[in-house]
C-alpha cells in the first residue's frame, strides 16, 4: 500500500443520533434526500478524501427491553435505507472518490449481491468497495427469517463461503469475452463465459453472472472483524481493513493478529492496510471544539444510550445486576451468539477480566462509548493532526483513517474537509494521489 495517510469519510450515521438537530445540520432537507449526499461527496472529492462509506444494518435496534421503542422515538443507528441508489447519484457529480457499500453475507444471497456490486462498479466507473459483514444483530436476523442468531464462527464459515461464490462469478466473465463485432453481430464469446457449479454448505450457485465485466472486475474488497476467525477469514481476501481499538496498544495487537493471518494466508502483509475508524472534532480554536464537544452531552439519556449499546453487542444491557464481573459479561455475550467486542471488550481490554463494575460506572463508561466522546480526538487542526501523525507510525504507517463527526451534518464533516485535511496535506502526511482510475489503483496498489 502507497505510504503516506488514506483517508475516508463514515456518512453511516449522519443522520442518526440527534446530528439532524444540531447547530450545522441542514435547513429545509431532510434524509435521505439525495442532495445532502451530492453536496458531501463533492466537498470531499474536492479535499482529496479516498472514500466514502455506509454501514448497514436493517433492523431497527430492538435489543434494549425487547423493543424498538427507544431507538424510534431517539433516532438510535435508524432511519437506515439500502444506500446503492444514492452512491449511483453521487457518482454522477464526481469523478475519483470511492464509495464503500455494506451487506451481509449472514443473510443476503452472493449471487444477487455480485451482480449489483457489477453493475454499481460500471455506473462509478470502477470506484466501488463491498464491505462484507458477518451480522450480530437480532434485529436484522429477525427481518430475513431467523428465530436467532447464527453462531459466531459459523458467520464466518458462510462468510469464506458467500465470498468465493463472488469473486468466482465476477470472473465468470473473462474481460475480454465481450466482442461486439458489428460486422458478423458476433457480441460474446462462449468460450469464454464460465459456470461456476458452485455446490457448498450454505450456498448452491450455477452461474455464470449475467453481467458484463466490470472495471475493476471485482469490487476492494473490505473488512472489518476484529475476533480471531473473523481476522482468520478476511486474510484470505481483504484488500482493506476497517479497524477500531480504544487504544494505540490494542490497535497494534490488531494489526500484528491480522500480519500473521496474512502471512499464514500466504499473502503480504505491507499491502493490506487498515483504516482507522476515528472520531475527530475539529474547530479553529480548542475552545471552540471544546465548546461543540459539550454540545453533544445534552441529546444522550439513559434510553438511548442503551438501545446504542445493545443493539451493536446483540445484547440486552437492561437486566445487568447492580455489581459484576467483566469476564462473566463477556462470557455471557458469547453465549448468545453476540459480540463481547465493543464496549465490553474495551472494558475488558483497559481492566481485566476479574475487574468487577457496578451496573451505574458501566453506564457511565457507556455513555460516553455511545458518544464517542470516549475516543473522540478534539481540537484545532494542528493538535488532531499531530495526533493523527503519531497514531500512524505507532500502528503501522499502512491504511489511514476513517473519520466521522458527532457534530451536525454537514458541518462536523466539512470542518475536516476544510480544516483538518488541509494541515495534513500541508506537512506532506496525505498519500499522494494516484494517477490510476479505479479505487483499487488509488486506495490499495
């Protein structure tokens, strides 16, 4: 991977979470009008940023006391609509930017989700990036027919499966198998367009896809698990990961537990880098974001906090007794099938296992994960890039970061576009723009 910082915008919650209230938000539109992520896109191509990506997930948060109630009437990670048409959209007011889609491949089917990242590639001119997930949510589950949760390595199973079946029906079509001779009316060539008879566990596929190659043939393929048989299944094919930690010492475990999965996959580890998920708030003054760092504090009550956290373990945070054990926490999150990354792993990561936590302190710390405020880096651009560079070297100097705003949309985004990105820029710390025209030629050769 190029050295130097790639840098990507998360658009997954700009909506969510009160950003739609805050001072800064838009005036007279709402989500999911399509201007809101033309006027994002074209702001952030112009500042040089590499990509830019949606989560998803399309449940609405019902984990906390078992119903949707709280994240309704809060907007907690809902409204969530099915992005691709907005990508297409705003593809036709750029020309470099990447866009990174999310779907499951617990629940979606490969074939289906091929062909649309095919023909989203061709529609952006081979600027598209699939971030494929192993979900954890009963919510989502509940909506494609599940009475619970697959277990955790068995996500990952159908994950490796689900994968192969793309990238073999992305090549079922050999580049050049598309002739177009207007002299014979000869359009294809059948030698040259393969089945896959793809017979597995989970999934039976005939094949060949129905599509024309796209430009990158294959979309950069993205992800994201931090557990070991998620680490495990994405070295076999990931050409970017999205990385979290609360710590510059848990971000390097990571990064050392996914060069040893890349080395045992055979494949090189300097040309898998990992974007950052970071949270950054930037201002011409430290006291001016000190200031919008406070703002922030008077949307979170203890319901919304907890339909937050909840519904991104997979677990009910509800019934917690008043004191317990982290380890017990965490064993308890297994057992469901759901993620004791997270908060919990934080947690567990910072004191221990044995530490035991009152359910109030736990509260308190998950106020804050809610927030982000617990990992926000906060203050004038100068201060957050100095950060930023020193974070870098301590983790590998390979990927970057992908930032988000607890702020109002779109002005949180816009103070990095226009404030943080250019001091970067400046002291040489950005990776140079490449003069490639896909995605994977600017964000991953």
């Amino acid at each position: 991977m190029s050295g130097g910082i790639h840098t990507a915008f998360d658009l997954s919650f700009t909506h969510t979470e009160g950003r739609w209230a805050r001072p800064g938000s838009w005036i007279g539109r709402d989500f999911p009008d399509v201007r809101m992520f033309q006027e994002i896109a074209v702001t952030a191509e112009r500042a040089g940023v590499d990509l830019l990506f949606f989560g998803d997930g399309s449940g609405i948060p019902d984990t906390w006391r078992g119903s949707i109630a709280p994240a309704v009437e809060w907007g907690i990670q809902w409204p969530r609509h099915d992005m691709s048409p907005i990508v297409a959209a705003m593809a036709g007011v750029t020309s470099e930017i990447g866009f990174g889609l999310t779907y499951s491949s617990t629940f979606m089917h490969p074939f289906y989700v091929a062909r649309l990242l095919n023909s989203l590639d061709h529609v952006t001119s081979g600027r598209i990036a699939f971030n494929v997930v192993a979900s954890t949510r009963s919510a989502d589950a509940a909506n494609y027919g599940f009475d619970e949760l697959m277990a955790h390595d068995e996500r990952y199973e159908r994950m490796a499966e689900f994968i192969g079946v793309c990238r073999a029906l992305w090549r079922s079509v050999e580049p050049d198998a598309i002739l177009r001779d207007r002299a014979t009316g000869r359009f294809a060539d059948p030698s040259k367009v393969h089945p896959i008879d793809h017979r597995g566990r989970y999934f039976s596929v005939k094949g060949p896809l129905s599509a024309v190659p796209s430009p990158q043939i294959e979309p950069v393929l993205v992800q994201a698990g931090g557990s070991p048989a998620g680490i495990r299944t994405s070295a076999a094919f990931v050409e970017l990961a999205f990385g979290f930690g609360g710590s510059v010492a848990a971000q390097q475990r990571y990064r050392t537990a996914l060069d040893e999965a890349l080395t045992a996959a055979g494949r090189d580890p300097a040309r898998v880098g990992i974007l950052w998920a970071t949270q950054v708030i930037v201002a011409p003054t430290a006291e001016s974001a000190a200031a919008r760092r406070r703002d922030i504090l008077s949307f979170w009550d203890e319901e919304a906090v907890g339909a937050h956290l909840s519904h991104n373990a997979g677990f009910d945070f509800s019934g917690l007794p008043r004191e317990f054990r982290l380890g017990d926490l965490a064993e308890r999150i297994r057992a469901a099938q759901a993620t004791p990354g997270g908060l919990v792993g934080m947690l567990v990561d910072t004191y221990g296992e044995d530490h035991r936590i009152s359910r109030a302190d736990f509260f308190e710390h998950g106020w804050r994960h809610a927030t982000g405020l617990d990992h926000t880096l906060c203050g004038t651009a100068e201060s957050v890039a100095d950060a930023l560079e020193e974070n870098f070297a301590a983790t590998g100097a390979r990927g970057g970061y992908m930032f988000s705003s607890p702020l109002a949309t779109p002005s949180g985004l816009a103070d990095v576009a226009e404030l943080l990105l250019p001091e970067l820029r400046r002291r040489g710390a950005l990776a140079p723009r490449s003069a490639g025209s896909t995605l994977r030629e600017r964000l991953c050769v």
